[in-house]
C-alpha cells in the first residue's frame, strides 16, 4: 500500500543530530529500526518486567515481548492507514528503552531517589538512550537516530525539562511541548498501540499469575462482549480446559480496538485532510478511539489500576522493588567505585548513578543489591507469598 501524503515519508526526514551518509539498500527509518534492535538496552529489555517481576515466572511479559507486541499491533494501524510501518515499528521497538527494573515501581523509586537532583522519567530516559548512554559508534554517542524517531521516543515531556531540552537541541524533538504542537501521525499511533497492548497483557498476565478471573472480567463490557460472541461461535469452549477462551477473548478485543482506531482515525483525516506530515503536526491529535470505544478503553484500565495493579501481592512486590532499588541508589552514591568507571568518574554522581541503576535488568539489580547488602530481598518475599502463575508448559 502506498503512502498517504500526510505520512512520515523517510526521503523527507528533518536528518540525524550528526550527518551520515545514506545505507545501501534502506531508508533512514528502516535503519533507525535495526540500530534499535542491535542495541545494548534493546537486548536489556528480556529481562525488564511490568506488574510481575523477573522471578515469578517465565511466562509473563517482559518490556521486550511488550515492545514488540506494540510493533506488530502498531504496524497493523499504519498499514490500514497508509503511514509508515518502519517510522512505527522503529518507535515501539525504542519506546520502553529508559525503563527502570522492576517496572513502575523501579522507576517511581528511582524518581523519589532524584527528588532534589532534576527527578527521573522513564520516557525522558529512552531518549537519552538513544542519543547518549548508547557507545556503540565512534564518530558520536547514542545511536544518533532520525528526528521523526526521537520524536516518537519522547512521548511525554515536562515543560521544565523542555525548556532544557530545546535549549540543547533548538528547533528539536522538544519544541512541540513549548508550542503547544503534536508529534507525527505514526508516533501518535505507536502511543495508542502501547496502550492497547498493554491492557490486553495485562488481562492476561493476571489471569495467568491467579490474581484475576475469568468472572472478575465479566464486569468489564469490552471483555465480556467478545467473550460471548466466542463462546456464540464456539460453544464447547466453556466446558474446555486451559486458556482457549481467555485467548479468543484477548485476540478478538485487540481486533476490535485495531478496527475501530483504523475507521475513527480515517474518518478524522479525512475531515482534516491534512496536506503533508507537518501539517497533520500543527493540527488537534488524530489518531484515537471512537467515543465509544475509548470509554471501554477508559474504564478497562481503572479497573486494571483497582484490581490488578493495586492487589495485595502486587503490592507486596513493588514494596521490595523500591527498597532494593532505593538501597542500590545509596549505595552507588556513597560509594561511586562500585559503578563502571565510566559512570563513576562522571561529575553529577546522583544523575551517573541513575543513569547506571535505570539500564539495569532485574535480575542483575537484585545481584548487585545482593552484592552490596548482604540481603536477599526478594527471596524473604518468595517464601512469604504464594507462587505466581501455573507450572506447567504452555504451547
């Protein structure tokens, strides 16, 4: 399918922060994409968790089968649409890559740790990534991609740390916070995609961990309505054993919400009409939900938020996940030696030691907590809660 005329086209891209030449055989974006999957932090996210950590199970996601579940959810929004599949796909590979260990918790610890040094955001952090933490080239840091993918990465932005920001970078990916402009159509997709994503994980993890039910869902109508038109097409599912039918569930409500940002969307643009990328830019956001659905949408996650992210257990995890990483931060901070010397030699130790603890996996802040304490925090939790998930092999 050919591009539309307000798509991300890659032969028009505002360019890198530093020139290079073209690449045989690919445009700036498909390279954005493989520089992305080539990257340190990118092979990092195997082992970055959300709501259920490293150690509870094999079978739940992980930021990396998040990423690319956003890739492919995204990919199939921008082909309906006629915008860049590779600008997308480039955006959600990239989008999680200043993610904390331990998910949120990780992060909201490392931000109360940066109170009175600048705070830390997790979406800010990806973009540093990308243009500094990264070493794999000499001639720059970072991985020194295009401007249509930075955009993207860069989701969320206070107005403080824009101002920062355009101050180093005038004109950049920053500038549309102060002006009051939008991102790309395809970075507005890929944000909408993560959120699809992520609430349909999330159901499934939940059920997966025990922590949810099939019968706790009915009280969402975006669920139930696609679990009963399976079970109407496929009545031997209910007496069944296993996951078949919280699987069609899942599969059928991601459809759905695929379809209907497809038509809202078109139907958006269309209205619109805007003549080029940037002139979708200077306009209100256009990709989004129908009314309809974005209410279900709405209210899928408070009850998310209610049920699931605020249970008992889950909290009882995030409460050791910001003690190890309060504890690590400390400990770096007090004594910077135990960092790589290329964090330890830095002279704004607080925002060094940030840097090092946010690109850690979890399984590697838990050594190293372990290493430096003495304690095993998490392995008190494990022989205190009842085991996550089912131990059985799943196909």
């Amino acid at each position: 399918m050919p591009l539309a005329p307000y798509a991300s086209h890659a032969a028009a891209s505002r360019g890198r922060r530093f020139a290079e030449a073209p690449a045989r055989g690919r445009d700036d974006f498909q390279r954005d994409r493989d520089r992305i999957v080539h990257s340190t932090a990118f092979r990092r996210l195997v082992y970055k968790t959300q709501v259920f950590l490293n150690h509870e199970g094999d079978l739940f996601r992980t930021r990396l089968t998040h990423s690319l579940e956003v890739a492919q959810l995204g990919r199939a929004i921008a082909r309906g649409l006629g915008l860049n599949e590779d600008l997308v796909e480039a955006i959600a590979l990239a989008h999680d890559l200043g993610h904390t260990p331990f998910g949120h918790a990780g992060q909201d610890a490392l931000h109360d740790c940066m109170a009175d040094h600048g705070g830390f955001e997790h979406n800010l952090q990806s973009l540093k990534v990308v243009d500094a933490l990264e070493q794999r080239y000499p001639a720059f840091d970072g991985l020194n991609l295009s401007f249509e993918t930075r955009e993207g990465i860069l989701k969320h932005c206070s107005h403080r740390d824009a101002l920062v920001l355009a101050a180093a970078e005038p004109g950049g990916v920053a500038q549309r916070f102060l002006d009051g402009g939008q991102p790309s159509l395809e970075a507005q997709l890929t944000n909408l995609a993560d959120a699809i994503a992520y609430n349909a994980h999330d159901i499934d993890d939940g059920v997966r961990s025990g922590l949810l039910t099939l019968e706790q869902l009915d009280e969402l109508p975006l669920v139930r309505q696609h679990r009963d038109a399976a079970l109407a097409e496929y009545p031997a599912l209910a007496g069944q054993p296993g996951r078949r039918l919280l699987f069609e569930t899942i599969r059928r409500m991601l459809s759905a919400q695929v379809h209907d940002v497809i038509d809202a969307t078109a139907a958006a643009l269309a209205q619109a009409a805007p003549l080029d990328a940037d002139a979708a830019r200077r306009l209100p956001r256009l990709v989004g939900f129908s009314p309809a659905m974005h209410a279900d949408g709405t209210a899928l996650k408070r009850w998310l938020f209610r049920a699931l992210y605020r249970h008992p257990q889950v909290n009882a995890t995030t409460d050791v996940a910001k003690r190890v990483v309060r504890e690590l931060f400390a400990a770096y901070v007090a004594a910077p030696q135990e960092m790589p010397a290329d964090f330890a030699q830095r002279a704004d130790r607080h925002r060094a030691v940030a840097d090092y603890v946010a690109g850690m996996t979890d399984r590697f802040a838990s050594r190293e907590h372990r290493r430096l304490t003495g304690h095993d925090a998490f392995a008190d939790l494990a022989r205190a809660l009842p085991p996550a998930g089912q131990a059985t092999l799943e196909f």
